[in-house]
C-alpha cells in the first residue's frame, strides 16, 4: 500500500477513515487502486493506559489509530455501498451464473452475467413486486403484528431501528443469483430479512418463522412443499405467513405439479408465486425505494447453538454491516475486475460479508452450478477462473491432497524429485512479512500448470475461516500455487471478520490484527490457566468493542446481557494478544473445560486445534475426557490420500484395494493406531501430558451435519458428540491407552 496524501484521511476524531470525495477530489475507484489496504493494517498497539486490573490494554488497528465506522461519511449503509457501487461500476459484470435445464438437471458449461445495472433493476422490481403482493394479500390479517407493518411499511420505515423494526422476509436458498437480488431488493425497501437452511431442520424453522412472525418466505422450487407442510402441522404458530415466493419457474417440472401446488398454497392460506411474476408485478407497481438509516436492521442471522438449544438471533444493523465491509476493504488485498466463487453457504455471514465486500469494491460474485457440491466444485473452478476465494479448511486440505497426488506422491521418481525441490524452493523463499515466494522459472515450468488444473490461472489469493488449519497447508498451498493465503477471526455477531492477516504473512498462524472497525482487549482466566502476564502474549478471554458488534440478540436479553461486559462483548474465545504485533491467536474456548480423575483441568478446543494444526494428515478432531478417567482419547478425521500412504510406509501394511471400508479396518487395528498416535503425538508442542491424547477412533468425516455432532459453521456440539459416540469412548477407555508404552 503507498501513503496517502495527509489531506485524504479524516481527523482521528471522525467516524470515517476517508475524507468525503466531494471535499478531496479524490474518488472511491482511486482510493481502491491506490490506498488500500491501509498502511499498517497488519498490525495492532496497545492503547497507553487503558489496561485495567484483570484486563489487557486496548488494542487499536495502526492503521489509523482510532475506531472508525465507514470508508467515506456517506457510505453508512449497505444501501449506500451498493448505490455507490451501481453508479461507480454499472456497466461491470456484478453476478455470474451457469444457466440451468430444468430438463436434463444439468448446468451449462458457461457462465453468464449481470451487470450492476441489470442487477439494481431487477432488485427495484422484486422490491416493489413481493410489497405489492403482500400489501394486496387476501390472507393480510390486522391482527397480527408483522401483517400490521407490511401495511403500514411506507408510511413507518423511517422510524424502525435495532429495537423497532420492520417486518421480516424469510430467504431459504442455496446460493445463486436470486439470493442476492432477494437480499439487495430488502436493503433498497428497508425490509429486514433471515435466513433458513438445511441443516436447521424443521423445528428450527417453525421456531424462526414464528418466533420473527415472518409473512413471506422467498425459496426455491424444491423446499415449496416443505414449507406448505410445515404451515399445515402449525397453522396458529405460522398464522403469518401469508406468502412463498419460488425462484425457480413454478413449471419447472410441469403445469399439472406448478397448478397442484398453487392449489396447495391456497389450502393453507399461502399465495404462491415465482421470480418472473413477482418482478413482473413490481414493473407494473414500481414504488419508490426507502433507503434505510443507519440504526435500521439489515438482518436478524441465527446461529445454531452449540448444546443443541434453541438456535440465537444476532441483530445486525445497517452501521454493523456498513463497518463490517468497511473493515474488509481498508485490509484485504484490492483486485482490479475481481471474480470470486461465492462457495460457502450465504446463510452463513462469513459468505455474506465476502460478497458485500466484493459487490461493494466492484467485482464479479460467480455461483457455483445448481445443485453443486464440494465434488463439483474444481469444475466450477475452471469454468469461471475466480481472482480469490473464501473457503473453510476441509476444503482447502482436500485440494492439497490432489495437489500433492498429482506432484509429489507421484509414483515417478524423476517427476517427484522435480515438484519436491520447486516446493522446497518455494517455501524456502516465503522468508519474511510481504514477500510472495515466486521463482521466474519454477512458476513458469511448473506451477502455471498445476493452477490451471485448478482453475486457479487467476488466482490471487484466498481466505480460510471458521475452523484451525495448519500453517503447513498454508505454507504448502502458497508455494504450489503461487498466491497468498491468509486467515481471520470473526463472528455472526460481528457481520463475520473483524481481523485479517496479510496473505504474505511469513508466519501463516496469526488471525491478523483487529481492523479499523474494531477493538480488542482479553480478559485473565486465571481458572483456566490463562494469565495476562504470559511471556508468549496477553492471555484471556477476548473481548472487542466498536461499531462492528451486533446490536442484541432477538427477543433474548437474557443471552443478551450474558454476553457483554459493560460495554464489551465477550466472546468466549480464549485468545492470545501478540504485545508486539497486536496480531491475534485463538487457543481455546471459556466454557469447555473439564477436571480429570488425578485434578488435572483439560481444555479440549486448545489440544484439538494444536493437533489440527501440527499433523495435516488430520481433519477434523474431537477430543473427550472423563473425569472418572485418567487420560484423554478423541475421534478423530483423516485425509485418505495421506492416511494411504502412513499405512503403507510407517504401518507395512499392504492393501489391494483402497476402498474406505478396507482403509478404516485397516487403521482401526490396535498396532496401527498406536503408530499413528505416537507420530502425532511426536508433532504436537506446548502440550503436557496429561493433554496428549492417548486413544483413538478414526473416520474419514466422523463430524458431519448429518449427524448433527457440529454446527453450519463447523462448531462442536460436544454434548451431543459425547453422545453419538459413546460406543467407541467406551470401547477406547476399555483398551486403555494404547500409547501408554511411549511414556508420554
């Protein structure tokens, strides 16, 4: 980043980090060529005696040395974001799409876009047409509250804020373009919106619908049926929902199916309509849009808890989302014409923020194919060539396993012996903060073509969340493929990522320092071990401060006030502050830890992320103790590929078929284990040994969603793990350790 002309910054005192342009002359595409991200984003200092008795000092960004709330003072909504981004970019690409046969079930092999201008009039006429439909709606009711306010919505907006707000759409998609056109038309009307997934199950649903009173539910063709179901089995819990809105063509099967449905819809006291329709609608009734202010709330985002309770909803605003974006683009790396794949589910924040910030900065959002899957991904990939891509862990330790397959696992010893020394190369140039690593000839001959193969020919850099990864996989993927790799911290509650590190970050294991929308401080667990006084950095429970923390959680203030600190929202994440850097590192969480049967106080998310991020042979990891018990043991997932080759060169073991029924037998067996477990063992540090895990179960994937052991956002619900796999603790504490030989 180069420095910026003295007169461009606002006063330290001013809530934006930008002078307006009407008063620099300098406009937002030269701030996003030239001046960001800022100077000094990577790197945080303590406030000078703001420490308190049990607290750490304040942590502020150096990058301006105060906290901000916008980029420019008019830039304070996302309405204001994305109309700045409409005029400055109009005539640009803004989504991106591979058109689907509702025949065949099959995506063409091509993407085709939108512009921002194509994209912002059909917001308008969605807008205009879903409040058309339910203002005019046979089934509006007076008596319930959200039917009160879908009618006076024009006459009230203005004065909704966190506390007061409008009635509430309902989004249940996958990700397309829709969503997105959906979410825009809501910011355009100041219509508040939620979201529904999968994974949440009925009752969860039912319990959102109700609990925020929703009239109308935008989906897609294949949930219809579900949601007409799930009024029938709750018609005075869902009294208000008046209204289902298909983005798929209501014939997209047949007339017969689209004509029963309707009929379904009515029986229920549902009107059914789709897209087309609805946008139609809004064409012949346009109306005015409403842009929201600054206190209004953009969307009520619900976590699924991680003991199995009622899932939370997290108020969030128009000034969090508006600092939520400003944070993204004052840190991360700015791309000319970017493209991203927008991959991870946008029912989560983590993706919504990702694509605010790339919509807002005038970039191209590309969705992956109808219907699409992890497994179909890579064809994605090729196909639209994406800038950067926000992804979680799992997938990026699955492409290094392909990587790694096609290059150094290969069974050619001169093919081998080439890709090892270019990655050794490589890594051994990624030699200090900034520095990419390329080699001239090396990325020509060789890594060029294992990009390709990816559809990473564009690839600029990309981003992991939600979940530990080790600093090997990041080092490994930023040599291999030639781009930067960086990760953050965030949550729901904070319109996802308030740190970021620098893609070309020498060490790969730090979240980045806090942004400009954001403080940091962390609180002393002494309990828990953690003190502030740490000779490896202020220890303690985190806690932040700034326009980027959510408003409340919805019709909860009991969790409300559970979560704050006087004005401090507390995390629950157990984090160390880097007292030089400011840069910060998650090692724990507050509320899981458990006594052993000798006294001895284990936390389980610190040793499963350090045997995460030691042994990349490992994907996943769950970790239990028993306080009748002694020591440790943990299900563990592993990487096949790698798995395959431990067993054949570390275990003997000769396997005629790689099939996964054959693989898992085949680590299960005592011996096996026991080498595995001493090999990660041997690769963990900082760990006593009372921590170090003694036993084992192995799966490829032991913690999936459908099983329902962990959360959307990859979370651990340790409670109901505990009891899924009961079974295989029990028969692990019946084995006893099988490294009890290691002396550990």
């Amino acid at each position: 980043s180069r420095t910026m002309p003295a007169s461009v910054f606002a006063s330290p005192n001013a809530d934006s980090v930008f002078l307006s342009p009407k008063e620099t002359g300098v406009s937002y595409e030269q701030v996003l060529s030239k001046y960001v991200p800022l100077k000094g984003f990577s790197n945080a200092s303590g406030v000078p005696g703001s420490a308190q008795n049990g607290y750490s000092p304040v942590f502020r960004s150096n990058a301006v040395g105060s906290v901000k709330k916008t980029l420019f003072p008019e830039l304070n909504t996302y309405f204001a974001l994305w109309e700045n981004a409409v005029a400055c970019f109009g005539d640009k690409p803004a989504l991106a799409s591979r058109p689907f046969n509702y025949n065949t079930k099959i995506s063409e092999s091509r993407y085709v876009t939108e512009t921002f201008a194509q994209v912002d009039e059909k917001k308008r006429s969605f807008g205009a047409g879903f409040l058309h439909l339910l203002q005019h709606s046979p089934y509006k009711k007076l008596s319930i509250e959200s039917h009160v306010k879908v009618d006076r919505h024009f006459e009230n907006c203005q004065s909704y804020n966190a506390e007061n707000l409008s009635f509430v759409l309902t989004i249940y998609l996958a990700n397309r373009a829709e969503w997105v056109i959906t979410d825009l038309a809501c910011v355009a009307y100041s219509v508040t919106n939620t979201v529904l997934y999968d994974t949440l199950g009925p009752n969860a649903s039912e319990y959102i619908l109700n609990l925020v009173e929703s009239p109308i539910v935008v989906t897609s063709f294949e949930h219809i049926e579900g949601i007409l179901d799930l009024k029938k089995s709750y018609p005075e819990e869902l009294e208000a929902l008046i209204c289902v809105i298909s983005m798929d063509p209501l014939n997209c099967h047949s007339d017969a199916e689209a004509h029963a449905l309707i009929r379904k819809a009515r029986d229920v006291q549902i009107e059914l309509y789709d897209f087309d329709q609805v946008c139609g609608i809004g064409k012949l009734f346009p109306r005015t849009e409403l842009p929201p202010k600054s206190e209004s709330v953009y969307t009520i985002s619900f976590t699924s808890g991680t003991t199995g309770s009622k899932p939370k909803g997290v108020v969030l605003t128009q000034e969090t989302t508006a600092a939520g974006i400003t944070f993204t683009i004052c840190n991360v790396p700015h791309i000319r014409d970017d493209v991203e794949i927008v991959f991870l589910p946008l029912a989560h924040i983590f993706e919504r923020q990702s694509l605010a910030h790339n919509l807002t900065t005038g970039g191209m959002c590309g969705f992956p194919q109808m219907n699409g899957s992890p497994q179909t991904l890579l064809e994605d990939l090729r196909i639209l060539k994406p800038k950067h891509m926000s992804n979680v862990p799992r997938v990026y330790t699955k492409l290094e396993a392909a990587i790694k397959n096609a290059t150094i696992y290969l069974d050619l010893a001169m093919k081998k012996a080439i890709f090892l020394h270019v990655v050794d190369t490589k890594l051994g140039r990624q030699s200090a903060d900034g520095v990419k690593g390329t080699h001239a000839i090396y990325d020509a001959l060789f890594i060029s073509k294992v990009r390709k193969l990816l559809g990473f020919e564009n690839m600029n850099h990309c981003i992991t969340g939600l979940a530990p990864i080790s600093p090997l996989t990041i080092k490994f993927m930023k040599a291999a493929l030639n781009i930067g790799f960086a990760q953050g911290y965030g949550l729901t509650e904070l319109f996802a990522g308030m740190s970021f590190g620098d893609p070309y970050e020498q060490a790969s294991d730090s979240c980045g320092a806090p942004g400009v929308t954001c403080e940091i401080r962390v609180r002393e667990l002494p309990s828990m071990g953690y003190f502030l006084n740490d000779p490896r950095g202020h220890m303690g429970e985190l806690q932040l401060r700034g326009p980027q923390i959510f408003s409340h959680y919805y019709k909860n203030e009991e969790e409300t006030e559970k979560s704050f600190d006087g004005e401090w929202f507390s995390t629950g994440d157990v984090a160390r502050i880097d007292r030089n850097t400011g840069r910060l590192y998650i090692v724990d969480r507050v509320k899981n830890f458990f006594k052993l049967s000798q006294g001895e106080y284990v936390t389980p998310e610190k040793i499963e992320n350090v045997y995460l991020s030691s042994n990349s042979v490992l994907t996943q990891c769950f970790a239990h103790g028993d306080s009748t018990q002694s020591f440790l043991v943990a299900v563990v997932g592993v990487d096949k590929e790698k798995i395959l080759s431990f067993l054949k060169k570390e275990c003997g073991a000769f396997l005629s078929a790689a099939l996964d029924d054959v693989v898992l037998t085949e680590i299960n067996k005592p011996e096996n284990r026991k080498l595995l477990l001493k090999r990660l063992n041997e690769n963990v540090s900082g760990l006593a040994g009372f921590e170090k895990l003694k036993n084992l179960y192995v799966e490829f994937e032991p913690l999936t969603l459908e099983r329902d052991v962990i959360t959307p956002t990859v979370k651990l619900k340790r409670p109901i793990a505990a009891k899924f796999f009961s079974a295989q603790i029990k028969e692990m504490y019946k084995e006893a350790s099988v490294v009890s030989e290691a002396k550990l």
